[in-house]
C-alpha cells in the first residue's frame, strides 16, 4: 500500500510540473529503492535468524548439546560475522519475554504442598546452602579481594540450580518419581534462596535504597492478587479463553517493576506466577493445566531469544586463554563440591543408595540462566572485569551440559503399532 501511494505521489507531481518531476527522479528513485531493499533485507536476515533458533540448536540436541547452549552459541557465532544485524532494542523486547516466561513458568509450577511433604529434609538442604553460599562468598572476598556484593554474587552465580532449564530437562534425566520429585523442590527452594539474597545485596548499597526497595517489593507482592483478581472478576468472567494473555501481561508487567528496582526481571516474573498459583481456587484458570502448557510453550520460542541475545553481546575479551583457564578452574572446583554436597545429604541423611544420590546431585547442576543473569548484573552494575565474566560464561555451560552427557536418554522414534498386530 505505501509503494502504491509513493507510485501515486510521483505521478501527481509530474502531471502537474514535469520539470520538477524529470529534476526530482533520481532523488525519488534512490528513496523509493532504499524503502524497497532495505527492509526486505532485514526481514529476510531476522527470519533466518528466527529459523536458525527454533531448528539448530534442537538438531544439536542429537548430540547431547542442550538447546539453551546452542542458541548461546549461535549468538556468539552472529556477533563474530554480522555485528548489529539484529537492533538491540528488538532483541531486548524479545529477550524479555524469554526470561519472563520462563520465571513466570515457574512461579506457577510451584506447588507449596510439595514443600510441606518434605519440608525438614528441605530446611536441612537449605541450611546447607546457605553455609556454602557463605564460605563461598568469604573465600571470593579473601583470595580474590572482592567486595562482598561481588563475592556474594559470584556464590550465587556459581551455586544456583537453573530450576527452569531442569524443570523443562527433566523428563529426559531417566529418574524414577521420587527421585524428580526431590529435584524440583530442591532446585525451587534454592532459587528461591537466591532470588532473596540477590534482592538484599543488589540494594545493600545504603539502607535507605534497601528499605524503599523493600517497600516497593512488598507493594508488588500484595498487588498481584488484586490485580489477577480483578482481571478475573472484570475481564475474564466476559472473555473466556483470555487466562493465558493477561497473565503473561501481569507477568511482563511486574518483570518491569523489579526491573526498576534493580533485581532484574525474573523475580517479578516468578511472584506474578507464584501469585496465580496461590489463587487457582479462585481463578482455576490462570493455573490451570492448559495455562501452564501454554505459558511453557510461549517460553520455548521467545527464550531461545534471550539465550541469543547472552551471546550476541559477549565482549571478545571474555573469550581469552586466560578466561578459559579460569572458568575450566571454577568448574572443577564448584562442580565435585555442589555434587558432594547434595551426594552426602542424600546418601547419608536420607539412606539413599549410591547411584540414587548420584543422579540427583547430577540432575540439580545446571546453572545456565542464574548464572547469566548474575554475570551480566555484575559486569554491568559492579564492573566485573571481562577474563572473570567470560569465566562464568563457560562454567555455567559446563554445568548445564554434564546432566546431558550423564544422564539424558536418547530420543527414539516408537515404531506405530499395525493395525494386523493387535
């Protein structure tokens, strides 16, 4: 339609001075070939991107590379060959919704009355968390000469269980039910320890920043069920079938709020889950089975986004020998020490067997988005040098790949039945 109106503009204009026409061509042909070409191009580069997210890193699935690892790769690759093909503005958009998603996803496959059926064994773990998470942070503070925010941070970075990417991994582990069940809760409780110690040490800076940020949080956190309440009441009682929309728009909407307080999205995104969760007597829909498979399949196509965007804007820096090194050190350092320390809560505590424990312990070692987010909050808000970035970036996919080598069952294609068999 804008071609045909630009058609009909030059052709008034030489009807009525065709002097001014045959002067003004070549000006009106560049343009009109700059408006042809170049957004054709541009289209032309974003659904192949597009493309190249959604099928390669699933063909690399075949090898045991996780999905999340091959779109970081792809950005990597993108940013080395075409640097600013893709405006960073839509990549953040869309990089938003990923990881909104994912956390929103999340909060509402919470489900508090898992955590009351084991919740001793669960104050234990937790317990031991915290103790590692704090002799991690003091040795960051001690033999790095860090700062405490930083070393703190880095603890959390290199301790937090990814619970979106094993909740979505999980079925592909080969673990028995009790065995899953352990790794959810488990990987739920410490994000959600994280999720409250990143909260207080990004606002630590003064303890008034911290008691208004705290204040603004426990606003948000009381206006969720409002806010789904009335939207339920007013909107979806006349809109049947509108669950998934406005709850994936309550989502991004809180995402933003802590956003602005300076903890990222994804706490925002998780209580606003967590709040439709807590109200699924009263709004059956927004946590409903179908709305929860929703919100994961809207996930699956914007997160791969986010992964992308993670390495489109890693800094060549953070790709030294020297980087390569260190992340290799932290990684045989934090791995076997994650790994045992679940292992002998497990073995020992709860009498598992051997192999048992072993495969939890395995299942709860992805840390690939908490990891991101922290490194990428920490380059940004406390000057993380790039040889300690590029670090983090190669131990978190380190981690998330060994549940994959270990424990992931190949994908087999089921002959079907013939109909003469039965």
């Amino acid at each position: 339609m804008r071609a045909l109106s630009l058609r009909s503009v030059n052709v008034s204009d030489k009807a009525k001075s065709p002097a001014r026409s045959m002067a003004g061509a070549p000006e009106s042909s560049s343009r009109f070939a700059a408006f042809s070409m170049t957004p054709t191009s541009e289209q032309i580069l974003f659904l192949a991107l597009i493309a190249a997210l959604m099928v390669v890193p699933r063909v690399l699935q075949r090898w045991r590379i996780p999905a999340p690892l091959g779109a970081f790769a792809i950005g990597m690759a993108a940013s080395l060959a075409a640097p600013g093909f893709v405006p960073d503005n839509m990549l953040h958009v869309l990089a938003t919704l990923g990881i909104s998603a994912v956390f929103l996803f999340a909060g509402v496959e919470l489900e508090p009355e898992d955590f009351r059926r084991g919740r001793w064994p669960l104050v234990a773990n937790l317990i031991g968390n915290a103790l590692v998470l704090g002799a991690v942070s003091w040795a960051a503070m001690h033999y790095l000469s860090m700062r405490w925010q930083v070393g703190a941070l880095i603890a959390l970075a290199l301790l937090t269980p990814s619970t979106g990417f094993i909740l979505n991994a999980l079925g592909s582990f080969g673990l028995n039910d009790d065995e899953r069940y352990w790794v959810t809760i488990k990987a739920v409780a410490g994000e959600l320890l994280a999720l409250a110690v990143m909260f207080v040490v990004v606002e630590s800076h003064s303890w008034q920043g911290l008691v208004l940020s705290t204040a603004a949080l426990s606003a948000l956190v009381a206006a969720l069920p409002v806010v789904l309440l009335l939207l339920g009441r007013y909107v979806i009682v006349f809109a049947p079938g509108s669950e998934f929309s406005l709850l994936v728009m309550v989502g991004v909407l809180a995402a933003y709020v802590t956003f602005a307080l300076g903890v990222e999205y994804l706490l925002g995104a998780f209580l606003a889950g967590f709040a439709a969760r807590m109200l699924r007597a009263r709004l059956p829909g927004m946590a409903s089975e179908a709305n929860l498979h929703a919100i994961e399949m809207f996930a699956s196509f914007f997160v791969p986004f986010y992964f992308f965007d993670s390495g489109f804007h890693v800094p060549t820096q953070a790709l030294s020998l020297r980087a390569l090194a260190l992340g290799l050190g932290l990684t045989v350092v934090a791995l076997p020490l994650r790994i045992g320390v679940v292992w002998l809560q497990r073995r020992f505590i709860r009498g598992e067997s051997l192999h048992g424990s072993l495969r939890v312990a395995t299942a709860l070692t992805p840390t690939l988005v908490f990891t991101l987010v922290l490194a990428a909050l920490l380059r940004k808000r406390f000057g993380l040098d790039d040889t300690m970035y590029g670090a983090l970036l190669l131990y978190a996919g380190l981690s998330t790949w060994l549940p994959s080598l270990v424990l992931a069952q190949p994908f087999v294609l089921e002959r079907m039945p013939d109909r003469r068999d039965g």
